[in-house]
C-alpha cells in the first residue's frame, strides 16, 4: 500500500463500570500504513488533548506481543483481523483509506471495565493463585537434558507455555468462557515433574475459581483457539477435561 490514510473510528467511551457506555465517533487523518494500531491511537489521543479533550484509555506494556495487555476488540475480532498477532503488531496497512474501525473492549461480566477499552483481568490472577503455580524448590537451573522428560512432554508444555493471558479467547467465546486460558496454564504444569506433586489438586481448584469468577461454559465452538494470539490448541481443553475428571476420581478414593 502506497500513500497514507484517512479513517473513521468508532470507538467505546465508558468512564467506570458503573457509568453507561457508548460510541464516540473520531476522524483520522494522515495515518501511515506502516504505523501499530497502537501508534494509530497514540496520533488519535494527542489530537484529542491538543483540543482539550480527555484521551481514549487504553491498556498496552511491550508492544512486542509479548504482555497481552493491548486487548482491543477490533471489527469484531479480539486483537483485529490477523491471527496469531496482538493489538500491537497489527498494523494500519491491514486497513484500506476510508475504513471504518469500530474499537470495544473486552465484553465478559469476569473482566469488567475499567474505563474506555480496558478492563480488569484479575479474574485471570485469581485463578493461577488458586493452583498455577509450583511450590517444590526446583533449586538452581539445571544444564540442558538433566531433567529425565521426554521431547513430547516437553513441546507440549512449551506450546501450552505461550499462553500470554490477554483474555482474547474469552473475548472471543459467546460463553464468555476461560477454558482455554485455563487449560493451557494446567496442561503446561501437568507435563513438567515439577509439576506432579500438586497436579490433582490443582486441577480442582484452578476450575472451581474460574467458575467462581463467572466465566462461563465452553461449548466447543473452537473461536478461542482461532482467534488466540499465540494459537494455543484446543487439545488443552480435552486434556484439562481429563485432568479434572482424574482429580475427582482420586479425590472421591481418598
């Protein structure tokens, strides 16, 4: 794409949770297409404080694709109309001149707003606290292959280790539901020796609290995974599934 763009946005303003929400209309001009929609945003709130205007609040930190923190609903599509990317590798030649974009945060009664597009994740928090987590002392790093675990555990857990917690697929569910986020922080544990002395337990209580926090249920539409910015697979979900169901069964013998 040559030449710059002009675009329209629509975006969501919302002062608080409390506060009722609505779109706010903005106009564009000059953009680069090589420019992040961040970047985009960046032009956009300078224009509004040089008029006196209070910015659009938004969440970014690396604009790496690392953090997940760039959660923008896009046109319909967490993150925008890329996959495997964040908010913050799309870029504006994604876009033709004369677009109009339309931005919303996350919608999940889990993740309510904070202000404008960002929302509160720490629903997300709360459910790696409950059982996410190892507490045996692994000691200091050990040298390559010194641990005995096999080249398939190990790519699983690395696969499942991508997971950044953006919240994407629950933006993503009809559900609302957080049972790919979830999954994939139980899966990458439960294929790691470190993570075996707590594996029961911690399918059941990483579960309860996501059900806790008001996710809701997975019907197995696959939008997760499909609009998930580090594309973690839908086969966590069928081993967290298995996990819990083992969790239970033991539980019920003990």
């Amino acid at each position: 794409m040559s030449g710059n763009m002009n675009l329209t946005l629509k975006v969501w303003r919302q002062k608080s949770n409390k506060d009722k929400g609505n779109f706010e209309e903005f106009k564009v001009n000059d953009i680069s297409p090589d420019m992040s929609f961040l970047e985009m945003f960046d032009v956009l709130n300078e224009q509004l404080i040089s008029k006196g205007n209070e910015p659009i609040a938004f969440d970014h930190d690396c604009r790496e694709g690392i953090c997940g923190m760039c959660s923008m609903f896009i046109n319909g599509r967490p993150h925008g109309p890329k996959e495997g990317i964040t908010t913050c590798q799309l870029h504006m030649r994604s876009f033709a001149d004369g677009d109009t974009i339309i931005v919303e945060p996350w919608r999940a009664n889990a993740f309510p707003v904070i202000k404008d597009l960002v929302v509160d994740r720490s629903a997300f928090d709360r459910i790696v606290s409950a059982g996410g987590f190892v507490s045996v002392n692994t000691g200091n790093a050990q040298d390559g292959n010194a641990i005995p675990i096999s080249k398939n555990d190990a790519d699983i857990a690395f696969a499942a280790a991508a997971c950044i917690g953006c919240g994407a697929c629950v933006a993503a569910c009809k559900n609302a539901s957080a049972m790919l986020f979830v999954s994939a922080k139980i899966n990458q544990l439960a294929h790691l020796p470190q993570g075996q002395p707590e594996r029961m337990q911690r399918a059941r209580a990483m579960v309860h609290q996501m059900d806790k926090e008001g996710f809701g249920a997975c019907t197995n539409t696959g939008a997760c995974s499909a609009e998930c910015p580090k594309e973690i697979s839908l086969v966590n979900i069928a081993a967290m599934n298995c996990e819990f169901v083992k969790a239970n069964v033991v539980d019920s013998h003990e």
